[in-house]
C-alpha cells in the first residue's frame, strides 16, 4: 500500500501510516472480542424517603460489569397551592453522594458537585440541557397534579453521561466484595419554594418514591471473564479515569457584581491535576425554608477576570468574561446550562437564565471521543497551593457568596487479588 501512494508532495511529506479509505481492513474496523449484554433491571429502593431526608446505602455485587447509575425520585400527586420546585430538584435533592469500589477508600462528592460534573461531561448542548430537564422540571400549584419525577445520574468516575466516549463497563468481576454507593438528601422541604402567603406545613411529608438503578454488562460466556484466564493474584488491571475530588467550599463574603476576590485553593492530593472546576453561588439563592422564601441551588456565576497561578506560574488568565469562550474552543460545549430561576409570587413563578461555571486548563486540552483513554499529562500538585483570582460577572446580586471548586486529577484503578485501589 505504502509503495502505491506516490502521486501526490503531500503524500510523502505528511507524517502517518498510508491508511486505506477504500476497503474495509483492520486498521478501518474493529470488533467485540467477547459477546456481552447489557441490562438495567438492577434496582434497590432508598431506605429512607421521609420529609427529613438522610442516608441510604447500596451494595452492587461484584459480578458483572459495572455502568451508569440514576436515581428516581418522585413527588405525591396533586395540588400543592403556593409551593414550586425548581428545574433539576431532584439534584437539588442530595446533599452528598460516596463511593467505594471493594476495599478501595470511601470517596465522596457533594451535590452542586454531582450536577456540575454531569453537565460539563455532556456530548453536546441538547443532552446537557436535557440532563438538568430530566432531572426534575420546574413546577408549581397546580402543576404538582401529575406526578412529578425527577432523573438523576451519578458521576462515580468510571461513568460517561453519553455513548461518547463511553469507557468500557467497571469490571466489578475482578472484586471479591461490593460497590457500595451511598445518596444522603437534603429534607424535602429544601427544594421547595413557598409563595409570600404559603406556608412549610404544606410541603409533602415524604416522597412518593426512590429508586437506585444501575446499568449491567454481562459477559455472555463467564469464562472469557478475565478472573477466569489470569491469575489476578499475581497482576492487576488498571482502569483509567478522571478521578473527581470532594469539595471543601470556600466563604467569599459580601459581594455583587464586579467585586474582586484572591483566594487560595488547598487541600490538593499528591497527583497530576488537570483542571480546575469553579463557579459561585450566592448564599440567599438557598435560604432557610419558610413562606416567601425560594431556592434556587443552581445560580452559579462563572468566574470573570480569572488568573490561576502556582509557584508564581500563571496557567490560566482570561479578560472580562473571556473564559467562557476558552471553555468552549478548549472543548464541546459551553460551560453553561439553559435553566430557569424561581421567582416570589403567589403561587411562585419561574425566570428563564442560565447556570455558568468556569474550567481553568493545568494540562493540554484533548478529547480522543471514542471510548479509548487517552492519557495527557497534567500538573503535578504536590500539597500546594494554588492562587485564583478573579471578579464575579457584572449581572452578580448583593449578597453573601461561596467558591465552589472541583479538582480533575488523571487517574488509575487499580485491580488485584480482589480489591481496587485509587493511584494517582
């Protein structure tokens, strides 16, 4: 083949193997090596539904291979006078999700956490708009007659909330003890807002429903499974990720728009970062629950006039609001969703907006879109401490405000003699 390309300068001088375009051949086609199926009839109810919220724990057994999750939730049928939920309650729901992958440690993610990671690893700007959409639409009075159900996807690492670049299932079959996930949520009265003449008695006093289900790939023939060909005592398997780590919120204070802020980011674990995930909420968008109050948990206000420095090197910096289009060329979609705010009415009523954060780049930007992992470096972060500073955008409310910021890490799971360990 290499012999027949010779017609053309570009030909020679291009890097790259000659590929054929014509005919079909190994280099144009794969194939699965083993034939598997996939199911969602795994299901678990939560243990605890009640207008106090609290923990429920999950025991996937290890068995098969390991996918997505969501959750269920539902509301009591019927009038609800002066009470609205916002769009995506059901993330407004929970307070903090964990995971452990066997004997590995317990890993945990707050709730802004959980939706943000959703949306930034959306495919494209429909399926983000749609995540926060199935996540609970955005009703009141009413609108509360029919049923109401929210949707939930939970961001463990090893998920992808789209075919796109989907990784191959978790091989939960290489354990010898469980996936264990647990939801905490808020009480129900948190993601309802209560017109100026409502009152809490009327918020429902549980939930209707609450489902854990979880996505299955069974190996059709178990003794293709890798347990079964090697002996895993003496290897292990590695399962690349992006590994998320939990929150420590940071108080900015008093502020509207244009305030400027300098903060410093800590708490880093030893391992290659390769961005920085931000974005601001106001503490009044969440007040305590009460006639005339409404919550709005996702206003965020991405970052403007950002600089983000460590040891004295600035990595990301951006003018005005400048870094939502470095967002957007340095990835798929903007770093935005389409939402709507609860306005106070009677009952209350609802604001077309929309939710921003900010994705500040350690490592080289890249996408392979497919599901082989693709390792880029980023920065190490050795215990150190990052600089950020920035304003919030002009359109910022007075109030009271908090940084949230997640740290994207390269990663590894590491599988052997029945247990997982986190190597970053």
């Amino acid at each position: 083949m290499e012999g027949s390309l010779t017609e053309s300068v570009q030909q020679l001088v291009r890097p790259g193997m000659a590929t054929d375009l014509y005919y079909p051949d190994s280099e144009t086609a794969g194939k699965q090596a083993f034939r598997t199926s996939q199911t969602t009839r795994f299901t678990q109810a939560f243990t605890t539904t009640s207008a106090g919220g609290g923990v429920s724990s999950f025991q996937i057994p290890p068995a098969n291979g390991v996918q997505d999750i969501i959750c269920t939730f539902s509301l009591p049928a019927g009038t609800l006078s002066n009470l609205a939920v916002p769009l995506g309650w059901g993330y407004g729901l929970i307070k903090q999700i964990s995971y452990r992958y066997g004997g590995s440690t317990q890993y945990f993610l707050s709730g802004q956490q959980v939706l943000q990671a959703a949306l930034s690893q959306s495919a494209d700007a429909g399926s983000r708009d749609a995540i926060l959409q199935l996540g609970g639409q955005a009703t009141s009075a009413s609108g509360f007659a029919p049923q109401q159900f929210a949707y939930v996807w939970l961001p463990l690492p090893h998920c992808s909330p789209s075919v796109v670049s989907k990784p191959p299932p978790f091989p939960s079959d290489l354990l010898t003890s469980s996936i264990q996930v647990t939801v905490e949520l808020y009480p129900l009265a948190q993601i309802f807002s209560i017109g100026s003449s409502g009152s809490l008695s009327s918020v429902p006093a549980q939930l209707s429903s609450a489902i854990f289900s979880v996505q299955q790939v069974i190996m059709d023939n178990q003794g293709d499974c890798l347990a079964r060909r090697i002996d895993m005592t003496q290897n292990a398997l590695s399962y690349p990720i992006k590994w998320r780590q939990q929150e420590v919120p940071i108080s900015l204070g008093s502020g509207s728009g244009g305030s400027a802020f300098s903060v410093n980011l800590t708490g880093f674990a030893s391992g290659e970062v390769k961005e920085v995930h931000a974005w601001a909420t106001r503490n009044e968008d969440t007040p305590v629950p009460a006639a005339g109050n409404v919550q709005n948990p996702f206003n965020w206000y991405a970052l403007t006039d950002v600089e983000m420095s460590y040891s004295g090197l600035v990595y990301a910096k951006a003018d005005a609001n400048s870094m939502q289009l470095w967002n957007l060329v340095n990835g798929r979609i903007p770093a935005l969703v389409n939402k709507s705010s609860v306005v106070v009415g009677n009952p209350p009523t609802f604001s077309a907006d929309s939710g921003t954060w900010s994705v500040l780049q350690f490592g080289q930007a890249y996408d392979p879109i497919t599901a082989h992992s693709m390792y880029v470096a980023g920065v190490p972060i050795l215990n150190g401490i990052v600089n950020l500073k920035f304003k919030l955008p002009a359109s910022a409310p007075s109030g009271t405000y908090t940084l949230h910021t997640t740290y994207v890490y390269n990663a590894v799971l590491s599988l052997s003699q029945g247990s997982c360990g986190l190597i970053l």
